[in-house]
C-alpha cells in the first residue's frame, strides 16, 4: 500500500457566495461606522499636518452631515433652469391630449 492511501480524503473548501448586497444592506453597513467616520473627519479638520483642502473639505462634510447641505440658487436667465423646470412640467403634469386639447381644459 503506497502512503497516499492512508492519506485522509480531503474535501473541496466550499467558499462563501459573494452575493451582492441589496442598497438597504449597504446603507445599513455604512451606517454603522458613522461614529468612526465622523471621527475621522474631525481628527483630519482639526489636524495641523493636513493640507488646508483636506481641513476644508472634512468639515464641509460634518457641516454637511449635521446641517444639511446649503441650498443652490437657481439662475433665470433666457434658458434658464426656471425655463426647463417649467416646459418638464408643462409635459408631465399638463400633457396635451391625442386631440390637441390640453389634459386640463375643462369644456
């Protein structure tokens, strides 16, 4: 009998499925290391040794966190987004009708 015969028969290692995750999965793993994350951009706001962009852009992000993004203000120029805003609603909330009339004429 050769060695190997003695030899315990050794299964396939099943490796774990890499499965992707759903969005709530995700959002839920990021979530838990918000406390660390934070931490992190307090420690680089804060630090001597990082560039001023770095300084600048950790605390953009707690402000951002903790306060909202600020608003944008929207221009009203010739073809201005007011412009686009209304012609989108125009389309989607007031579609014309196969005949011509507007959706929203009454008789």
């Amino acid at each position: 009998m050769c060695a190997r015969d003695n030899d315990p028969v050794r299964l396939p290692v099943a490796r774990k499925s890499s499965r992707a995750r759903t969005p709530t999965e995700i959002r839920t793993l990021a979530r838990s290391h918000t406390r660390t994350a934070i931490k992190v951009l307090v420690g680089v706001m804060r630090s001597d040794d990082a560039t001023p962009a770095a300084r600048v852009s950790a605390a953009n992000a707690i402000l951002d966190r903790g306060w909202g993004k600020a608003a944008q203000t929207m221009e009203n120029g010739e073809d201005g987004v007011l412009q686009l805003i209304h012609r989108i609603e125009r389309i989607i909330v007031h579609p014309i009708q196969s005949d011509g009339e507007d959706a929203g004429a009454s008789d």
